[in-house]
C-alpha cells in the first residue's frame, strides 16, 4: 500500500499507469492511497480462488457459450469471491493504510486505474467498510457481463490481478483540464507512446 508520490517510483505493472501519471498531481488529489496488485493476487491465492474458480468454469466451452448456465456460475463466482476471507494480517495491513491515508471515518470511493466503475460508502473507525466496498470491487470482476468479456476478448475466464485507487470523498466527475494535463505530461514522458515501459 503506497501514497501516489511512493508509487510513482514502483514499475506500472504494481501500481497502474493512471497511478503514475496521478502521481504528477498529488498535490490536488483528495486524500488517497494506492493497493498495489499484489495485495488482490495474495487474496486470490491465500483463499485457493484460482482453483475453486477453475473448477467452477469447467463446464463452459468459450467457443459455444451456454449463457444460461454462464450466469448461474457467475452468480456463485461472485458469491464465492465476496464470501471468500482475506487473511488477518492482510486486513490489519489495509486498515493501517485506510487509517494512516485518513480515511477511516467519511465518505470513500474505490477504483482500478483507468476504469470509471467505483465502489463507496462512508467509512466508520476503524474503517471496515473499506474492506467490504474492496471486495465488492473484487466480486464485480466475476459477474455474467465481465465474464463474458473475457471469454469474447480472451477466449478464457483468467484474470490478472490489478492495482486499486482509493480516495476520500464521493467519486468525481471526468475532469477535461486534468486529464488534457496528464496526456502533455505523458506524452513528454513517453514520446513514443510506449505504455507501460516506463
């Protein structure tokens, strides 16, 4: 878990790429902090998703998709990861963060980089409620529409771990000037639009 200026020297592989050019504005950003990718691989892992998920899928042929029974498991997939416990020491390690980034108490929203979806709510000491939008987050991957995705883009149901944006206050709208600001300063950076190498 890392404040924007500390991610900002992490590969964006860890953080995002968002995180990166966030990074270059922190100082106008809300309170907020960064959970790294590792932190949801270490979910998946510690409560054998991978595995569970794997078995759970088996019936479904990407290349001829029942939808029917695909939203059945999509159902249980979602029921699975939100019922699914993190780790004691992962969530003292996030209430730490949620607790030292200001955010136990008020409203809160979360988000991958570069993606509008977000969940919130408002936070009551010692921030638990943070917890529960993450994973509600984390659930929102296995739903019948993100699922089928995959399987149209990727021919599978696997899925990467990645990086979550969290914020004080409700989510915002899209800011035109900010993110005119960002591409300059990505562009000056990456003159050759080489995402990701940075």
């Amino acid at each position: 878990m890392f404040t924007f200026a500390e991610a900002a020297s992490l590969p964006a592989a860890r953080v995002g790429l968002e995180t990166h050019l966030l990074a270059a504005c922190a100082a106008e950003l809300p309170r907020a902090f960064v959970l790294e990718a590792a932190f949801e691989e270490g979910f998946y892992r510690r409560a054998n998703l991978p595995e569970q998920l794997g078995k759970l899928f088996v019936p479904i042929n990407p290349r001829r998709i029942d939808e029917d029974l695909l939203e059945d498991l999509c159902a249980k997939a979602t029921g699975l990861v939100r019922t699914s416990a993190l780790m004691d020491d992962s969530v003292q390690l996030l209430l730490r963060a949620v607790h030292n980034a200001g955010l136990s108490s008020g409203e809160f929203h979360l988000r991958r980089p570069a993606e509008r979806r977000s969940e919130g709510g408002v936070a009551r000491p010692p921030g638990n409620e943070v917890l529960f939008a993450l994973k509600r987050l984390w659930a929102s991957d296995w739903t019948f529409e993100a699922v089928l995705a995959r399987l149209d883009t990727q021919g599978s149901i696997a899925l990467e771990a990645r990086s979550v944006l969290i914020f004080a206050g409700p989510p915002g709208q899209p800011d035109p000037a900010l993110a005119e600001r960002l591409g300059a300063f990505e562009a000056w950076r990456n003159p050759l639009g080489l995402v990701g190498l940075a």
